[in-house]
C-alpha cells in the first residue's frame, strides 16, 4: 500500500531460521516534481546574450523544496551537455564563449518570475547601494558552479512566498541576493545553434524535466550612429512648442526594434528633461493629442552618486535608464562597452524610502515628473522656455538594451511670438445700476504687444443669459475695434443683469480682461415702498438718556436692488445734522451722551442702489423729548455730631434741606434709628417736610444707636443722606432737675472740670426758637470758640468744645439768649 510498510524476510538452513524486517515507503504514482513548460526564448528563437532564459515554476505534491539543474548543450541528443545545479530561481543569464574571458561588471539584476528589461551601466552604483553580497555564479564544463558562504543561509523566504509575493520584501533577513540571476559562462559559439532544458528536483531526489528546446546564440550589435535635423544647430525657433527631427538609425541586428530619447538642458543648466522610449524620428512637443503609450518622461538633476541611486530610481513596471555622468559639454552619454543594466521593481523597492508595491505607471521618486493622466495615456510634456538657451541630442536603444548617441548635439535658441500685455476694466464699477434710458459706456486699459508691428484689437463679449457660465461662450457685441471703449445703447429691457468681458487679439493670440466678468444692472429706478418711523413717537417724552430708535421694513421692487437704512438726528431743529449709514436692521440704540430734558428730532432715509431713496416721514421727522424723573438731591446730617452723647430727656436731630430737581412736590423726610449698623430693623420717624425732629431719650432706649434721613419726593424717588452718624443715649444718668422742661434759660452743667481736651456743656432752653449761642473765652477775655443753634422745643441740649490746639489754663464758658448774656462759668483746662 502507499505509505509505510515492512517486508519481512525469512532465511533458513533446514533447522535455524533467521527473521530480518525492512521498512519501505511505497510513493504515490506520480509524487515527483510536477510538469513545466520552457518561457523565454522561444522554441528555435533568437536568445541574445545577456537575456534572461527562463522556466515555469514546478511544484512538489508534498510540499517538498525543489531546485533546478540548468542543462545545455551544442546538439539535440545531449550527448556534451554541460549543467549548472542547485538554482533556486527561475532564470539564469548566458554568456557566450567569445565573452568569457572579459571581465564582468557585476551584476545585480533582479529576477521576479519573468522575463525583464534591464538597466546597464549602472553597475558600480547599484553594487555600493547593496552591501550584502551577491550570488554571482558561473559555471563551465570543467568548473562546476561555485557558491559563496552566504548561499548556505538564503533565501530567506520560501519559493512559494516570493511566487505569491514577488514584490515584497521581508523585514529583517531578507537579502537581495534572493532575486538575482545567475550568470553563467558557456561554451556556445554565438551564431550557432543550441539546445537547453531544464531538470526540477526535490528533496526526496525525485525529478522532472522540461521540454528541451533550441535557441540561436546571438550578441546584439549596437545601432549606428545617426544625424540630428532639426532645430538645426544655431538656429532660432519661434514657438515654445517646437518639432524635434534626427534621421532613423541602422541596427544591424535583423528585426530588431529602435526607440528614441530625446534630452534637451536649458541656458547650460545641469538640469535635464528626458523623453524616453520615442517610437518614431520625431517629436511635436505642440501636439497635446499625441499618444505616447509606453514612453516615460524622466527629470534628472546631475548630483552625486550616492544621492543618484536613492532618489532618481523610479518605481515603474517600464524600466527607467537611469542618469550617467555626461560630458562637459553635455554631449553623448558615456557608456562602457555595450554592457547595459536596467532596474526592475525590486530594485527600485529595495532602493527606495517606501517599500510597497507600486501602482501601475505611477513613479514614486521625488524627482520624477508624473506623465500620465488618469483618463489618457498621453505625456504632458510643458514648453520650453521662452528667449532660452537649448541644448539637445537623441539616443538610440534597440530591443537588447544597446544604446548609440546621435552624432551630433545642437544647440537653438527660442524666441516665440509675445501675448498682449494684460489689461484691466475702467468703467463702469462692478455692479453698477443704471437706468435703461441712458447709454452705458464700457472702458478698459489699454494692451500692449511687444511684437513689431502688431496691433491689439478689441472684442467685447456680453450676455444676459445666467446659463452661460464660460467667458469664451459670451456673445460677441464687437468685434475688432481699436479704441478703448464701447458704448452700450439705451433702451434695455428693465430689470436685467448684463456681464460682459473684452478680449485682445493680435496676430492670433488672445489674452482676455483681467477681470474676467463684470456685471452691469439696467433698472427703472424705483425708490424703496413707503415706511413709517414706530418708536418713540413723535412728541414723546422719554425716560432714558440712551433711546432705541425703530422703523418699519420697506421693500424695492427692481431686481437685484437692495436697501440699507441712513438714520438722520439733530439737537437744534436740523441746523446741524448727525447720521449713521449703511443700516440693515430696523432698528438702533443712539447713545450720543443725551442729556436730561434735551430735544432730539430724527427721520430715516431708506437707500437703494439706483434712485434718492425714500423717507419714513416729512421734513420735520419725529421729535422726543428726554424727560428723566430724577430723585432728592444729596443732603447730610448736622447735629448732634457723630458719637454725641445725650443725657437730655429730648434731643433733637437736625439735617440739610434736600430739593427735588423735577418740582414735583415737597420732600418728605423720614428719620431711621437703628441699633446696629446695618439698619437691620430700623425704627421709622416721620418728620414731614421739617430738617429736624425731636425724640425722646426715654422712649428710643439707652445705649448706643446710629441715625440716618432718607428724603423722599412725590414720585417715590428717594435720597438717603450722605452720612450715618451714632448718638449714645444715657437717660438714667441725666439729673434729676434735667429731667424735666428747664423753666429758664441756663448753664445746666459743664463737665468735666478740669478736661483735657473736650467740655461738654449743657445747656437749658425754656423757649423753642430762641437764639442761642455758647461761646469760650481765654483768660484775656477774647473769644476762642462759639456754637450757636435755634431748639426746635423746650429742653436740655448738650453741645461739646475740643479744646486741642489752644493752651491748658483758665478759659471762661458763656451762654447767649436772642443776644443776652444768660451765664459765664469758669472752668480749667489741663493738659
């Protein structure tokens, strides 16, 4: 069966028999390499030398690692074939024997499972972009191929994953040597005939073979070189656009296929521009409907050689050739032998920032232009420079890679015909309204051509129709004018839009108005519909210095018109006239600084774009006054003094007179006793329209209180006074002939005696109104202090003298009476 089994062996002499067990593994019928097919070069075909030759990858049923012997030979039976063993890869590199003894410029060429173009001489700067070693295998019939150390470690990766993946890299142990041919020196003859297949083996030494096939042994020739045309050498070019000419090239090599590249520098620069892959001997850089499928455009900046390889290699499923140093005169590209190396995918992968797969015909490299749109492939190739310096040649490729310089290098100078200078619009304003009986005159600047002899004429392109959105598509109202201005006649249709543009033309270059569309209104005119001014009305009075004035909304009827609102006031019946403009509310807050029982008139004009406008009201407008209900005005406190204290069965409080400003009647005046500062609950007194008020000590209370006034007019606005003061009620201590109505007037006490520096003095007032003055005199009878008041009843007053600032000795205390001496007393003051 398939699988494990174990044949067991007998062997006898008659009397001793011996066992002996084998194990044997029965394969399936088929478990060896499967079949594959022979790729490149075709069966009986061309195979150039330096080409890949390539197989169809064989796979094992098992999963077993397979390996393929490369097998060639000079005749059909095989019979002095020679074979290279142990490849990993899927195509190898064949020198032919007139080469074998030139040495080899290395070789790094990358292998992804087909058949690619490759980029020569580069091979110095692409072996110091790969530091790892490389698999450089050569084999002849009595040298076998040899492998380096590093063979016996890669590749890292599965076959079967870079069949799968063969554009991507492994990070970390992934070598480039993975993907390179082998280049392998042969025995063949160029010109003859040669027979090669290929044996697929496992690891459990199964096998299989390829077809053989036959393929003759070719060393391309280099096409000849060849003679530029036109711009010829020295010449001039008048468009920026020009036809470049060289004539067609001879390659000796029968059917062989030629592509072009054309390069050109400007003014001597080291920057290059580079068309490649040029099918035809020509190229119209003016023709924008050229198909350019399959070339490349590539822009090249001549640098040093290690930023070269990491920026100028572009990712592109059509290998690049990449910039050779060129000579001085930037003449025909140096090339070494007819070698030629070209970059494949991973190269440009393994040598670019951004290690992913590219899209297809997208360059990745910060140097590459982008050719190709998304819609066509066509190249967008941009004009030269005008009035510059252009130096240019063509190179030659054929199919194998070989490339030949033209001849010769030209150099022309371009000197294209100069546009109009540009212009701008004069008259009229964008959109401007005007009336339809009138003419509207349009104006622009005028263009310059630099050109001799050229005139710029005009075409004026105007339309009503908002369908038409492009310039270009404008009606055209005139056409050829040299002057500078047309007039649009009178009589339009009301209420339409016009847009209108010029364009100057001179020797069949246009350039349009800077602006390119400006619009013109054609209307009737209509003002704004009526509107009525709504706050304050007229004759109002208004309580506040800072009034919102408000209006109706109105509406224009002409198309496209629109109104703003100009408000107008004045404080001397429109003598002189402040305004604000421009107003697209109904409505404003005029804070002037307006003052108490000032006049203010005002009106609003509603403002169109075509007429006068249209006011709210008449001449006049509306007028307010400014009326402001204004409270008491400040009053304070006058007696007792603040911290007075009273030991009199009366006392009397006496304040400033408050006045109302609005003559709306009497102040009343209420008196607040409270017994915290806060006047958390106050006692009320009222004291009418009177400034003073006498209480009783008794029935307020002792200890210390605070008073306070607020006056009050008729309209409730009210004025506190200016002050809080504190007396100190001392009822029990007042004598007892103090407590009741003094029958005389009279020096009740003076105390303390001797003091330092205050006297207090009390004195007894039988008679309310009475004139009483209390004055101290030094010891030389002149007066020092006086206090003098009218009593409001009959009673006892306290009233204190601060003697500080006058000298300790004897001073004398006397009380007036309606300008009597009543009573002198003595009294000491003692510092």
């Amino acid at each position: 069966a398939e699988g494990d089994n174990e044949i067991t062996i007998a062997v006898s002499d008659g009397d001793l028999q011996t066992l002996t067990t084998i194990p044997v593994n029965v394969l399936a019928a088929d478990a060896r390499p499967t079949a594959f097919q022979p790729l490149t070069p075709v069966d009986g075909g061309t195979a150039w030398e330096g080409a890949s030759t390539s197989w169809q990858l064989s796979q094992h049923p098992d999963g077993l690692d397979i390996t393929y012997n490369f097998v060639w030979a000079t005749d059909e039976e095989f019979s002095d074939a020679d074979s290279v063993t142990g490849l990993v890869d899927l195509s190898v590199e064949l020198q032919y024997a007139d080469v074998a003894s030139v040495p080899m410029p290395r070789r790094d060429i990358i292998s992804i499972g087909q058949s690619q173009k490759r980029n020569r001489d580069r091979g110095d700067q692409l072996a110091e972009a790969i530091s790892t070693p490389v698999r450089n295998a050569r084999a002849t019939k009595s040298s076998p191929i040899q492998l380096s150390e590093q063979d016996e470690t890669v590749p890292t990766r599965s076959r079967e994953d870079r069949r799968q993946n063969p554009l991507q890299l492994l990070d970390g142990g992934d070598d480039i040597n993975d993907y390179i041919d082998t280049i392998i020196n042969t025995n063949i003859l160029p010109g003859t005939t040669y027979y090669w297949k290929v044996r697929a083996v496992a690891s459990d030494n199964t096998d299989r073979y390829s077809p053989a096939q036959s393929a003759v042994a070719e060393i391309p020739d280099a096409p000849e070189p060849f003679a530029l045309l036109e711009p010829t050498l020295a010449s001039v070019v008048v468009t920026t656009s020009p036809t470049f000419r060289w004539r067609a090239a001879f390659d000796p090599d029968i059917n062989d296929t030629l592509s072009y590249d054309l390069i050109w520098s400007a003014d001597g620069g080291t920057i290059t521009d580079t068309i490649f892959a040029i099918p035809d001997t020509l190229f119209d850089m003016s023709n924008e409907d050229l198909d350019f499928t399959g070339m490349e455009r590539f822009q090249s900046w001549l640098i040093d050689e290690t930023q070269r390889q990491r920026t100028q290699i572009q990712m592109h499923s059509v290998p690049v050739i990449q910039p050779v140093e060129r000579p001085s005169e930037l003449g025909r590209v140096q090339r070494s032998g007819r070698t030629k190396d070209r970059v494949s995918k991973n190269q440009a992968l393994q040598l670019s920032d951004n290690a992913t797969q590219p899209e297809s015909r997208v360059k990745r490299s910060p140097d590459a232009v982008l050719p190709l749109s998304d819609e066509q492939d066509k190249l967008a190739i941009d004009d030269l420079v005008d009035h510059a310096t252009i130096t240019w040649f063509v190179e030659v490729e054929d199919a194998t890679g070989n490339r030949t310089a033209a001849s010769d290098v030209f150099t022309f100078t371009v000197d294209a015909p100069d546009l109009p200078g540009g212009f701008d619009a004069l008259s009229p304003a964008d959109s401007l309204f005007v009336h339809n009986q009138i003419d509207v005159t349009l104006s622009w600047t005028e263009s310059q051509d630099n050109d001799p002899g050229q005139e710029v004429l005009y075409d004026v392109l105007a339309t009503t129709d908002p369908d038409i959105e492009d310039i270009t598509d404008f009606p055209v109202i005139a056409t050829g004018i040299s002057e500078t201005t047309h007039v649009m006649p009178s009589g339009s249709q009301d209420d339409l839009e016009w847009r209108w543009t010029v364009r100057g033309i001179s020797a069949g270059d246009t350039v349009w108005m800077s602006e390119q569309a400006l619009h013109v209104f054609v209307t009737r005119n209509d003002q704004p519909a009526e509107f009525a001014l709504t706050y304050p009305e007229d004759s109002a009075l208004i309580p506040t210095t800072t009034p919102t004035l408000e209006w109706e909304e109105t509406e224009d009827t002409d198309l496209f018109d629109q109104v703003t609102y100009s408000l107008f006031w004045t404080l001397d019946d429109w003598d002189s006239v402040d305004s604000t403009v421009g107003l697209n509310s109904t409505s404003y807050l005029l804070d002037i600084g307006l003052e108490d029982d000032q006049s203010v008139r005002w009106n609003v004009l509603a403002v169109d774009l075509n007429s006068e406008g249209r006011w709210a009201v008449g001449e006049e407008g509306f007028g307010f006054q400014i009326y402001i209900n204004d409270p008491p005005t400040p009053f304070s406190l006058i007696e007792p003094e603040d911290g007075s204290l009273i030991i009199t069965p009366t006392f009397t409080l006496i304040w400033q007179e408050s006045f109302d400003p609005d003559e709306a009647g009497p102040v009343i005046y209420t008196v607040e006793m409270s017994d915290d500062i806060e006047f958390t609950e106050p006692s009320l007194h009222n004291a009418g329209e009177d400034t003073s008020l006498v209480l009783q000590t008794e029935l307020i209370g002792e200890g210390e209180f605070w008073w306070r006034v607020v006056a009050e007019d008729a309209t409730q606005q009210s004025t506190y006074s200016t002050n809080t003061w504190s007396l100190q009620l001392d009822y029990n201590s007042v004598p007892e002939w103090a407590r009741g109505i003094p029958t005389e007037f009279a020096i009740a006490r003076s105390y303390p005696n001797p003091f330092n520096p205050v006297l207090t003095v009390v004195v007894a007032s039988p008679k309310p109104g009475a004139h009483i003055a209390v004055t101290m005199h030094n010891i030389l009878g002149r007066e020092v202090e006086r206090r003098t008041w009218r009593p409001n009843a009959a009673g006892y007053k306290s009233i204190d003298f601060n003697m500080n600032g006058h000298a300790s000795g004897a001073y004398f205390v006397r009380m007036h009476a309606d300008g009597q001496v009543i009573q002198t007393q003595r009294v000491t003051y003692l510092k």
